[in-house]
C-alpha cells in the first residue's frame, strides 16, 4: 500500500516472523558484508578496471600496463597496490622485472558477471 507521501507500506502492522528468522539465520556476519563492501568499493575507480581489463588479457609488468593506459608508472603502482591487498592480482618477479595477472578465475568470474549486467 502507498500512503499519502508516496512511501510504501505494509498492509499489515506486523512482520512475516518466520520470513524475517529464515532470512536472519542466513544472513552473513557484520564483519563479512564489510569485506564484501570493500571488494566491491575495489572496483569503484575506472583506474583499477581498467588495469583489471588489461590484464584479462596478458600477464604484464608496471611498465607495459603504464604505457597501455598512458598512465605513469607511479599512478599504475598505486592501483595495482590496492588490487592486490584486495587479493584481485598477484605478482610474480622474474630477476628485477614484477609480473602482475589476476589472481584467480573468481576475478574474471566477477568482472565478467559486472559486464553481462551493464549489457543487458
């Protein structure tokens, strides 16, 4: 039901009990939807999808991603900082050169998730 000022209500004054247990023995702990909401903020900054992006693709090293996004090195150390402290990319070092790729198939899995939604 829709009141005067347009708010949706219940029309009953009570809540669904066994609903609203049901759901709550499901619900996450605090400390969970809070990693969940900091995994998510990760992929807030276009920088940081785009780095995403560009290592869907190849395995590259600060200096390759830099160039790509034209972008300085300095700038791409930071967001790659952030990407692997929210465990999206890990690095690999082959003599002074670091490697970074995604971390897992779970990253690709979620970024490619976030694409199918924007596209339908």
């Amino acid at each position: 039901m829709i009141d005067k000022n347009g708010i949706e209500r219940c029309d009953f004054a009570h809540a669904h009990e066994d609903i609203v247990r049901t759901v709550m023995d499901r619900m996450p702990d605090e400390e969970t939807l809070y990693d969940l909401a900091e995994l998510f903020k990760v992929f807030g900054d276009s920088t940081r999808v785009k780095i995403l992006c560009v290592l869907f693709e190849a395995e590259m090293c600060v200096c390759d991603i830099a160039e790509l996004l034209s972008m300085s090195q300095s700038a791409i150390s930071h967001q790659l900082r952030v990407l692997k402290q929210s465990k999206l990319v890990k690095n690999r070092r082959e003599g002074k050169t670091i490697f970074y790729s995604l971390a897992d198939e779970h990253v690709r899995a979620i970024f490619n998730q976030g694409m199918e939604h924007i596209m339908e």
